[in-house]
C-alpha cells in the first residue's frame, strides 16, 4: 500500500510541474509566436522547446482528462477563462483540467502518506485531513486562474489609453485603422505586452481574411475588459455609420485618460483606508507596550510589595 501511494505521490508531483511549467512557459498561439519569431524577438529553438513541453504536457494530460472528462459547457467556460488570462492554444483546457484532477487526488495522497509516515494521528484525523487537502487542489488552480485574469485585465485597462494615444497619433500621421493597431502591437510591446499581443492577434485575424468587426469582437471577447469593449464598439459604429474613426478614437482616448486619472485619484484614496487594518494590529500594540510597559511593570511592582507587607 505504502508502494502505491509513493509512486501516486510521484506521477502526481511530475505532473503538476510539468503543467506549471507549460503554463508560464507557453502563453502565446502560434501566430503570434511567428510573429515574434519574424520580429527578431525569441529564436525558433525556442519557440520548439516550447512546442515540445507543449506536446509533452498534452501527452501526459490526456490519459487524465479520458478517464474523468469534461463536460462540453465547462470546456466552453474554461477555454474563455484561459483565453482571459492570457493562454490561446486550444491544449490549454486539457492541461487544465489535468492540473486540477491531479491537484484533487495527488495532493490527499501527498498529505496523508506524509502524515501517516511522520505523525501518529488517527484514521479519522488522517481522512479530514485528506478532506481538506482534497478542496483545496480543488479550489486552489481555480483561484490561481481567477486571479492570473484579474491582473492581466488590469494590465490591460491601464495600458490601453497609451494604446490609445498613439494610435490617435498613428491615424493623424495618415495612417489606417489596421496599420495603426500594427503600429500599437509594434511599439507597445515591451511597455505593454498584454495589450501588444491583443492587437497583434486582432491584427492575424484580419489578414487571414475574417471581417475586422468579427477580429474586434473577438478582441474584445478575449480580454473581458470593459473599457475594452466599449472601444470596440465605438469603432464598429464609426466604421458602420461612416463617421470619423480618428475623431472618435481622439474623443474615447480623453474620456479614457480622464478615466485612468480617477482611478488613480480613487486608489491613492483607498490606500489611507487600508492602511488602518496593519497600523490597528501591529503598530498601535507595540507603541502601547513601549509607551506603558514601563509603567506597567512599576505598577505591578507596587501592588506586589504593598501586598507582601
């Protein structure tokens, strides 16, 4: 028994590292990979190492994924959560779906063979503590995700009025839509990669021939950011009543930038607020205990030799 819980423990731990390593590894589709490729910036070595962890990470997650699979509306909803934060390839709910299957069952075995072999608790003690190894593995790839989306569609809501600006400034130099979202994937792609990527992938599906509202659908569709979507479709109005796209995209990049500045204004004015919570419990304690511990202690001393008179 102790045999077949070690070696669970094994395929387990393989398998977690190799899906985290193929989630901070691979983040990027093949377009856009050949783009950056084309670009100079990563060489093809690379991009199959890459490939190869991809292929290595899908072999070993699709045994996983025949034996408990997932149901079609939660692949849809997983596929959208992925693409939300950041992963585009169409193996990265397979791997997922291992991560969190293997994060279930090996991490309840992980914890009771160490507990079995370093402590002597009960059997029941030994099954709530697997219990609660279980949820965790459970709910802790979830988290992580959430919280992967939640930052990069921050990233993406603060690089976007600078997008925005220099596409202003693209389109008044004589520039068209597409190649002024070129210009932006180009030169935001190290300010602001996120929002680099998106417009570069925005920018392969129009060359491929598919229709540039259903590219800034599908753009806005991806990132989940509101401002995002409101940009987009701004631009599909203008495109389709025939009214200025340069015009209109000056006047959102104000409201935008007046946006960015509010925001700002409102977490410089929540960071007083938050401060209270560590000032309360680890500041104020100790300026007690310097302040009137000395006081204390002569108290103390006073009572204790009055009363042992």
């Amino acid at each position: 028994m102790v045999i077949f819980i070690a070696a669970l423990t094994f395929a387990s731990v393989a398998m977690v590292i190799s899906g985290l390593s193929w989630l901070f590894l691979r983040r990027t589709s093949l377009a856009s990979r050949r783009l950056r490729v084309t670009g100079g910036v990563s060489s093809p070595a690379q991009v199959l190492t890459q490939d190869s962890m991809a292929d290595f990470a899908e072999r070993v997650a699709r045994p996983i994924n025949r034996i408990v699979p997932p149901s079609l509306a939660e692949a849809d909803k997983l596929q959208k959560q992925l693409m939300q934060a950041g992963y585009f390839s169409h193996r990265a709910p397979l791997i997922f779906h291992a991560i969190q299957l293997v994060g279930m069952f090996g991490l309840p075995a992980v914890t009771g063979l160490v507990l079995f072999l370093t402590t002597e608790l009960t059997f029941l003690y030994l099954m709530l503590s697997a219990m609660l190894a279980f949820i965790i593995g459970f709910f802790l790839p979830r988290y992580i995700l959430k919280r992967m989306i939640l930052g990069r569609q921050e990233r993406l809501t603060w690089g976007l009025a600078d997008a925005l600006d220099l596409m202003v400034v693209s389109m008044e130099a004589g520039l068209g839509i597409n190649a002024a979202m070129v210009k932006v994937s180009e030169e935001l792609e190290d300010a602001h990669p996120d929002i680099s990527e998106e417009f570069a992938l925005a920018n392969v599906e129009i060359r491929v021939g598919r229709d540039r509202s259903e590219a800034l659908r599908n753009l806005a569709d991806r990132t989940g950011v509101d401002d995002l979507r409101n940009f987009v479709t701004m631009l599909i109005q203008a495109d389709r009543f025939g009214t200025s796209i340069g015009r209109a995209v000056r006047v959102y990049a104000d409201s935008l930038r007046t946006k960015r500045r509010q925001r700002a204004e409102q977490a410089a004015q929540k960071a007083s607020v938050k401060l209270l919570l560590p000032l309360t419990c680890f500041l104020f304690p100790t300026l007690f205990i310097i302040i009137l511990g000395p006081a204390a202690i002569q108290i103390m001393d006073a009572f204790s030799g009055g009363l042992s008179k």
